[in-house]
C-alpha cells in the first residue's frame, strides 16, 4: 500500500510545483479513426454480455456461482470503454496533451484513455481474480483485492502526470514510481493465487 501513497503524494507535489504542460494544437486523425472503429468493435460484445446477464436469472444458483457477479462488472467495463471511446472518436480525441516524454515527432497523450484505464483496469483484475475467491463472500474477497486495486490505479494516474508535467526530472521520478507500484501490484497477484491454490490444497486433502 506504500506505493500508491508515495505517489499519491510524488503526483500532488508534481502537480503542485510544476502543472501541468500544453495541450495539442492539432490532433492525430487516423488515432480519433481508430477510437471509432474500437467503439464499433466493443458494441457486440457488450450486447452479447448484457443479454447473457439477463438470461443469467433464470440459472440455479449452482450454475451461477460468481458468473452474474463478473457478468456485472464485465458489463461495466464495457460501459466505460464505450463512453470513453465515444468521447474520444466525437470530440477528437477529448482531452488531448502534448506528450512530454515521447521521443520523435510530437505525440499525444490522451487523457480520456487514462480515465478510462483507471477504471477498467481495476475492474479487470477484480474480474480476473473473483473466480479465485471460492466461498469467500464478496466483501471479504474486495478487502484481500483492494490493494492491488488501489496501486494500479494510482500507477496510472502518476503515469499519465509523468508524460505530461513540463519537468523531465519530476516526469521520469514519476514514470519510475509507477514502474515500482506496477511490479507490486504484479506481485500481488502472484501472491493471490498462491493463497488460492494452497486453500484449494487444504481443500483436497480434508
């Protein structure tokens, strides 16, 4: 948990001292195209999983087990991809600023990706890791998840600073930071399914 505050409070003083750089004067348009065609991508999927949901509540509770649960959150997260792209393909690009940190011609750093990879990223893991939860009920489960969730969501949030604050020292202190919280949350996951594994261990041998 360490992580997510030191850059908590690394991304505060950044932002503090030093703001935040210009945005782009003109906007790569094959990239808004491409938004465009991720939308039109995702809409499928996201019925067929609604309509999944749906059907769900007819299922006996043992075909359920956590699969209306994950069905939820996978709905979200196409929620948030949809809004996202939306923005980003109608508005070109939404928020858009010029990327500090990229090497060669100038490139963007689009801010409405980084919202939405604060919020799909976390509910990804959440859907990754549930099926490990066994019979833990699901608060217990969010508690053992919340701090891989909550890294991985201040790992973004310092990285997107880290490309956009016009000091290089702060911005590359920043993208190191975020290198560390992302081996953590890594290694938390690791750590996950060992746990899993060795209650499903005791499991076998009751």
């Amino acid at each position: 948990m360490w992580f997510s505050y030191a850059q908590i409070v690394a991304s505060i003083i950044v932002w503090w001292l030093y703001g935040i750089g210009p945005l782009m004067e003109v906007v790569d348009e094959d990239e808004v195209k491409l938004f465009h065609r991720a939308k039109v991508m995702l809409l499928p999927a996201m019925l067929l999983e609604s309509c999944y949901l749906i059907s769900s509540r007819n299922y006996s509770e043992h075909l359920k087990l956590h699969g209306s649960e994950m069905s939820y959150l996978v709905v979200l997260e196409y929620c948030v991809k949809m809004a996202c792209y939306s923005t980003m393909s109608h508005f070109n690009g939404g928020l858009v600023h010029v990327n500090l940190r990229a090497f060669g011609p100038v490139r963007g750093c689009y801010t409405v990706r980084y919202i939405e990879w604060s919020i799909a990223v976390p509910t990804l893991l959440t859907i990754n890791n549930y099926p490990l939860a066994g019979k833990l009920s699901f608060p217990v489960f969010a508690h053992r998840l919340f701090p891989s969730l909550f890294v991985t969501w201040a790992y973004i949030v310092a990285s997107w600073l880290a490309e956009v604050t016009p000091n290089p020292e702060a911005g590359w202190f920043l993208l190191i930071l975020s290198f560390l919280a992302y081996v953590a949350a890594v290694w938390d996951q690791i750590e996950i399914v060992r746990e899993a594994d060795q209650a499903l261990s005791g499991m076998r041998f009751k």
